[in-house]
C-alpha cells in the first residue's frame, strides 16, 4: 500500500469527480440504500454480521470494452467526467506497472504484457460510498480480504476516514490525504513478483457520522492470461525457487468468489 501525489491527475478535476460523485449518491442511491437497510432489518442487529457489508455501490467496466453508456441514473456531465477519469487513471495504472518492472529490475513492458492476454487487461472502476452506520461494531463498511487482480488505484474521501491495512497482526488506519490516489497491489503481483511485493488484507470500518466515498479503479490480468513468477525473479533467490504455482487468471477468479472473505 502507498499513497500517491504529484500524479498528474489535477486537484480541480479530482474534486470535480468528487463532487459529482456525491451527489449522485444522493440523488440516486441513498433512498435505495435506507431501503435495503431496512428490509433486512440492519439498524437493530446486534451481532457481528459476517456476511453482509456497509456500502453502497455500482461498477463501471472501461476495457476491454466500456458499458458506461448503459448505467442507468448516470447524468450526462458524471458519465463524461467519469469517462476522462477512467482514462488518465488507465495511464496512471500502466505508468505504475513500468516502475513497479524498473524496481524489480525487470525489463520495461514485462508486467503489461504478462497482464495482456488475449484481448488485453480489464480494467473498470468500483464507486461505493459507506453511509453513516448506527452499529460499526457489528457490521463493517467491508470486510477484510486482499484484492484478487493486478493494480488497484483508488480515489478516497479526504475527510471521512475508515480504511484500514493489516501490518504485522494489527490494524494501520490509511488516512485520507486530499487530491492523493491510493495504491494497493492485487494477488496476482504477489504471484508475478515471486511475493516480492505483498497483497496486502485491507478493510473498510463503517463510521457513526459522515458518508465517505471510494473511487477504486481495478487494472487486471486478461481473464485468460497465465500468471506465474517473473523467471528473472526467481533465478535471482539464492534457492531459486518458485514459491507460487502457474494458473489462468480465470480460474483464480472462481475460486476467489467464494473464498474472498474468509481467513
């Protein structure tokens, strides 16, 4: 995990989406939200709820193919500025992916073409925001796992807090810095980097008061795409030795669904 300024994204534009963000959720998604509250009862519960989160969210698919057209609620200027985002956070991400390769002293292009696949990386943008919540102690705002794909670049609410790291059996608050895009890496560069760099579990704590937003743009392998460690990498440890087993991207992700939130 590491926090991001100076990215090339503009401050007014990041509050532009921010803006829009917020108040689409309240146009159009907060009375649904109360609703499904309701329904399920979700105000009086008085254990810890393991399967079920705080939020409330709608995805957005850019690559390879975009369906921003067809959400539905979306008003023309937050489906364009949506639009625009989604692209400079594209090269943002692929930016990130040759620097990650310069660190670990791979050739410049590595991880994007291991991403590639057939038809090229999905890439698409969870927008969520996690209401104010009457019982943060039993329900969280989302339950701890770590993220199954490549490169996450995530846009948070610079004032309502709530995200959290797991570091050495403990739980890090990842505060809210303003005009800063988060950066958490995805299972499948633990796998790639021969665990070099860690998937880390991450949470979301619901909060009594304030409603925070999260812009999280997922840039992933090709759903057909082989991932298995860097050879470079793994000639580099002294045993030489593969610590991950070779898969298709695909598969990973069917075993991920039902296992994304348990130890």
């Amino acid at each position: 995990f590491f926090e991001l300024l100076n990215h090339g994204i503009s401050p007014e534009f990041m509050d532009t989406v921010e803006r829009l963000t917020k108040d689409h959720y309240k146009k159009c998604m907060e009375l649904r939200f109360k609703e499904m509250v309701a329904s399920k009862g979700l105000e009086a519960v008085q254990s810890q709820a393991d399967d079920i989160d705080w939020e409330s969210t709608f995805y957005v698919k850019h690559l390879p193919e975009s369906n921003i057209s067809e959400i539905p609620d979306l008003d023309d200027d937050y489906r364009k500025v949506m639009k625009e985002f989604a692209a400079q956070i594209e090269k943002l991400a692929e930016e990130l992916l040759d620097l990650l390769c310069e660190n670990l002293g791979l050739e410049k292009g590595y991880l994007k073409k291991v991403f590639y696949g057939s038809k090229g990386p999905p890439f698409g943008t969870k927008v969520s925001n996690y209401p104010p919540c009457p019982k943060p102690d039993f329900i969280k705002g989302l339950r701890a796992h770590t993220d199954a794909g490549g490169i996450i670049l995530l846009f948070q609410d610079d004032k309502v807090s709530g995200l959290q790291l797991l570091k050495d059996g403990e739980w890090v608050d990842v505060p809210p810095m303003k005009h800063s895009i988060v950066i958490n890496l995805g299972d499948q560069l633990e796998v790639i980097t021969n665990g070099k760099y860690k998937s880390v579990m991450h949470r979301v704590i619901a909060q009594t008061d304030g409603n925070r937003m999260s812009i999280a743009s997922f840039y992933n392998p090709g759903t057909d795409a082989v991932i298995y460690s860097a050879p470079a990498l793994v000639e580099k440890e002294e045993e030489k030795k593969d610590l991950y087993p070779k898969f298709v991207f695909d598969d990973y992700m069917k075993l991920y669904a039902g296992l994304k939130f348990q130890a």
